[in-house]
C-alpha cells in the first residue's frame, strides 16, 4: 500500500508584479515540486487587487504546474490579509509563503521545508537574512531593518530578530495562530511572531541568502 504524502500549500501574494515574472513562479515551483517528491504540494497565487493585468500570467503558470490554485483579490488588502485569505480553509499539514520575485534561491527555500517537515517538529519555521543583507541595504531601509532588528531584541524579547524575510513555513498550530493577526501590510510578520512568542510556540529559524 502506497503511503500517503504529507501536504505543503506554497502561498505566493502578488501586487503589481514586475514583468515576466510568472516565468521566475514556474521556474522556482517545478524545482520546489522536483526537490520535495516526498510531499503533495499545492502552490497558490494570491493577486491582492493588482492594477495590472495578469491574467495571461496566471494561464501560463496553470498551463506548467498541473496542481495550482489561483485567487483574485479584487480590491488591494494588504499581503497580510492576503496570505490569511489563502490559508483560512486550508487543512494542509503545512504551509509555506514566500514573496512573488523569489528573492530567495532554492536551497533556502528547501531547507525551510525540510525543518518544519523534520522529526523536531517544530510550529514555524523563520528565514533570516544575513548580517550582510542589512549592510548592503542603503538610505532609510538600512536604518529602518537596523532599528526593527534592535526593537525585536531588546523591546520585544523575540527568539529570533529578523522578522520580515518573507519567508516563512509553520504546522497547522502556527497557521491558526497566523489566522488571529489582524495587521494586514508592513507590521504583519511582527505581529504574527509576538503572537506564536505569547503562545508559547517552537520557533527555529534557517539562514536564507538570495
């Protein structure tokens, strides 16, 4: 008897997408699909109330990855209610988002699925951006990642400070808590995490590099 493949949903919001970038989607999700037979995957693109047309895009990406779900946002909500949206009727035995420009290269992404689907069983998965990441960053963004990195440490007391990565994998118990946030744009991710820390959650993190 055949055994039954534990599923992962891959939730992608877009807004706006930059071109071609469906082609970047189906590059990055075959390899995902490939890299991870073990598990029945179902990717999910968000279009949170896009001005451009994307249509097209999104028959492309039907046309190359044969286990797809498209959702239409019509009105723009923020990536966090988007990511919400996408996840409320879901019973997958994980979940995973990432940002539509894949700014992450495969071996972050598969490393952050091979933790939360590891015997350690963790509830959330973080990816985090290095040291250097933050260097390269110039003008106000350096400032702003500086300061959020120092509030996450020393006001909040977060396990782990890099809060806005993007990417991020959890069990079904950190989805429930991902459904109670209510931020819906920058402060999502922060809020989500102060969220699975006051409910006493097990957080790992995994170096992730573009």
């Amino acid at each position: 008897k055949a055994k039954v493949k534990q599923t992962l949903d891959i939730i992608i919001p877009v807004y706006n997408p930059d071109t071609n970038w469906h082609k970047l989607v189906v590059e990055y999700l075959n390899n995902v699909i490939s890299d991870n037979s073990n598990l029945s995957i179902l990717p999910t693109v968000v279009n949170d109330g896009s001005k451009k047309d994307i249509a097209s895009d999104i028959t492309c990406i039907k046309s190359e990855i044969s286990n797809f779900n498209y959702l239409n946002i019509h009105t723009n909500v923020g990536k966090g209610a988007a990511i919400r949206e996408a996840l409320k009727n879901s019973n997958s035995d994980f979940s995973l988002y990432v940002d539509a420009d894949m700014p992450y290269d495969l071996k972050s992404i598969n490393a952050v699925i091979n933790a939360i689907t590891s015997k350690s069983k963790p509830d959330l998965v973080v990816g985090v951006r290095s040291n250097s990441y933050s260097e390269n960053l110039r003008g106000r963004r350096k400032l702003l990642s500086k300061m959020l990195v120092y509030f996450n440490k020393n006001i909040l007391r977060l396990p782990i400070y890099d809060t806005q990565a993007g990417l991020k994998a959890m069990n079904p118990i950190a989805r429930d808590i991902l459904l109670s946030t209510t931020a819906n744009r920058f402060l999502f991710d922060l809020e989500y995490m102060l969220l699975c820390k006051k409910n006493k959650l097990t957080l790992i993190s995994k170096l992730i590099s573009s």
